[in-house]
C-alpha cells in the first residue's frame, strides 16, 4: 500500500539542559570512523482511541525528547571532520506529519513496501545531513500516529539506538529514574586513527531493491531442526545435538536459496568468493565486559569465506557459529591497536579476485531480534507493529521480530535482478508467510 504523507510542523529540540563545558568534545571511535554514514531507522506504530489528544502527545514526545537528549548529548551536537562530536546543544529536528489514506492505521501496516516505510521517517537514510538525529511523529486521519526515528551510523550501532529509544520512553512515562544512563568509553577503548582505511559509506547504492518477508514460527523451527548438527562437546566426551539459533537457521537457509535462485547471472567459468557476514556485539566480550547501555559502535562483522558457496544447511550454520566466536578478545585487542585480521583477509581475498576478473558474492545479516522494541511505551500503549525501513545495500538483510511469537521479518535488499530471482524460488516462497505475518 502507498502513502502520502504531508509535512505540517518542523522544529529543533535541543537539550532541557546545557551540557557541562568538560562534556563538548566527544570523540568518535576507530569502529565509529569505519561505519557507513547512513542514519539507522526505526518506525514505531500505536493504535489510539478518541481519548487521546494529538497535541498533547506530540508535546509529550518533544519534552521527553528534549530531556533524553540531556544524557545522550552527542547527538544534539554536531560531527567535525569525521573525528569528534562538538556537542554544542543545537538540537534535533522534530517535525510532525500527516498521513493522507483512507484507511486505517492497521489496514495501512498489513504488508507495506520498505520504500513506503520511508516516508515516515525525517530523513532520507542516504546521505546524512548535519543532525545525529531526527524525529517525526506521523498522524493517521483515521487513528493511530507512527514515529519515526533516524540515529546517525556515524555515532551508534543497533543496540545503542535501541537503547536510546528504551530511555527515551521510560522518560516520557516519567520513569526515567529507573533506567541506566548511557556510557561513553568507545574512543578510549579504539582510538580514533587519522587514517582509518576503509569507508563503508561506498558501499550504498541507491539502486537496491528492498522487500520484506515474514518466516512464521513453525518455519524456522522446521529449519533449526533440519539444520540440527552433532558437536563434540567441551564438557563431555560424547556427540551432543546443537540445534542452530533462529538467527542462524534463517541465515543459512536465506544464503542457500539465494546462491541457487541467482545461480545462472554468474558465469561458470571465472573465480568466485562467497562470503557471509554477521555482525557480533563486542560489549559482553570485551574484558572486562561493557554494560548493554554503552553508547557508540560495539560490534565488529565476522566473515564466513566459503569454499564452493553452496554448503548445506548444517555446515554453514557452523562455519557461521566458528565465524562470530572468532570475534573474541584476542581479536579485539588487535583491533585495539589499530589491526584487523579479519577485514584485511577479505580485501585481500577480494582484491586478488578482482584482478582476476572474478567475482564476489556476499550477503550482509544484522538482526534485531530480542531487543525489547516491542516494550517502546510512551504511555499510551505498547505499539502495534515496529519496522525498518528501505536498505541502503545490496545484498544486506536485517531481522526483526514479528509482534506476537517467535516469527521474524526479514528486510532483504538486493540488486533488482536478483531480487526477481529470489522471488520465483519455490522454495524460497514456501517458507515465506503467504499474508506477510502478524
């Protein structure tokens, strides 16, 4: 379904109070420098009844907008050189839109576009402007109000954003006492580097094509199981039954019908890399341990290089789990110091192929699934539905979880031609729920 959705207000929000003249210049980590500068979004969707009056909501968010950026002031502030957050309280903007439909609210989320799901928020995900962060509260003609939210990548990972928004409601709920204050060690952990190598901002495109599909409960268990393989166990000398994460079972099942639907757009005859990629949270393995409230980008990207890129479930989910235990303490201290084995042995890789004249095929997952996005309580209600939005990649998929149950969304972005591929797999669209979920 197509919305069309017309601007009424904008204005900035800028912090209740100053922040403190020891607190201005915030540095950006080594693992800030080498993110894409793209904005992470979030669109959280409320169903309302006739009591609640949208001025007075809408002066609810700006106020506790206002004073949840008192403790995550970088991003009322200002990005230099790509080194440092001058935190300078000029605020964020806020605007307020209407959404033009005759429908409801809850006709209106059924099955829409990723591109739709854009226009809910105050920025386009590609290029950054000079804000950290935006807000839109987005206003159904026949009930309900969506809000979207844009955090800049340059600053904060998905769990920072995540965080940020947990703040956020449990202030305008007037418990803000009650949840952690964020905190800021990233640049002392990876220093900044003057030249830091790699710039993942090359990789958006504009010509991905982004889909979302849901994959029921019943589904990815089927897969976890199928997927099932025997480890030998650390503890025990005996064969144990290692049934893969959800994340894992969907990933491996995704990178198969992917490779078998797009098989016939590569040529037989030249060199090939495959590659799957997680990212791993590195708060709980650093040591000692960061708190899940730390601020920043905490996460590096583990490769999987495949021999063939055609690996059975049960293999890849494997290699999968190898890859992201691999991104462990011994990994990061290289990182610390300025060294990163794993990325440089995927250039390198890639490199070398492109000189070959080869070819590389790759797909990127992030997921977001067991974050409490569902719990985003202004006061008047948990919300309906929470979604992403169009991607900025090709090949990049990034999980959510379905309101009721253990299902998952799966925003997939691909190149036009092989997301039309993706699409007449039969086996593919088995799996995927026909009505697109609940």
């Amino acid at each position: 379904m197509k919305f069309e959705v017309e601007l009424i207000s904008k204005e900035i929000v800028k912090p209740s109070s100053p922040t403190p003249d020891h607190l201005r210049h915030y540095q950006l980590s080594f693992l800030d420098q080498v993110c894409p500068k793209t904005y992470n979004p979030l669109v959280f969707f409320y169903e309302l009844n006739s009591d609640h009056n949208i001025t007075e909501i809408s002066n609810k968010i700006k106020k506790s907008l206002s004073e949840v950026l008192t403790l995550y002031y970088p991003l009322a502030g200002r990005v230099e050189n790509d080194r440092f957050v001058d935190c300078n309280d000029e605020g964020v903007p806020y605007s307020v839109a209407r959404v033009i439909s005759t429908c409801h609210l809850s006709d209106a989320i059924k099955n829409p576009l990723p591109s739709e799901l854009c226009k809910f928020l105050p920025f386009e995900l590609h290029p950054i402007t000079e804000f950290a962060l935006g807000v839109q509260l987005n206003v159904f003609e026949h009930g309900g109000i969506a809000v979207g939210l844009c955090i800049s990548h340059q600053l904060a990972d998905a769990l920072s954003c995540i965080m940020f928004a947990k703040t956020w409601v449990a202030i305008a709920r007037g418990e803000g006492d009650r949840v952690a204050r964020p905190e800021f060690v990233s640049a002392t952990l990876f220093p900044p580097k003057d030249d830091p190598g790699f710039d993942a901002t090359s990789m958006v495109t504009k010509k991905a094509v982004s889909k979302r599909f849901v994959f029921d409960a019943s589904v990815i268990e089927a897969l976890r199981l199928k997927y099932k393989s025997k480890e030998r166990t650390v503890l025990e000398d005996q064969d144990d039954q290692i049934r893969p994460s959800r994340i894992e079972a969907l990933s491996a099942f995704i990178w198969n019908r992917f490779v078998a639907a797009t098989s016939d757009l590569y040529s037989a005859k030249t060199e090939k890399v495959y590659t799957v990629v997680h990212p791993a949270n590195i708060r709980p393995r650093l040591d000692p341990p960061l708190p899940e409230h730390s601020f920043g980008n905490l996460s590096r990207f583990s490769f999987v290089i495949l021999s063939t890129g055609q690996e059975n479930g049960c293999d890849l989910v494997r290699l999968i789990r190898e890859g992201i235990r691999k991104v462990d303490m011994d990994h990061l201290r290289k990182v610390q110091q300025g060294e990163d084995s794993h990325l440089d042995l995927l250039l390198n890789y890639t490199k070398e192929l492109m000189v070959k004249g080869g070819e590389y095929i790759s797909l990127g997952f992030t997921s977001l699934c067991r974050f409490p996005l569902y719990e985003a309580d202004f006061g008047w209600g948990e919300p309906i539905w929470v979604s992403s939005a169009a991607l900025c990649f090709s090949n990049f998929i990034v999980f959510m979880d379905t309101k009721t149950g253990n299902g998952i969304e799966a925003y997939i972005g691909l190149k036009e031609e092989h997301m039309a591929k993706l699409e007449a797999d039969e086996d593919f669209l088995r799996a995927v729920s026909p009505i697109g979920g609940s």
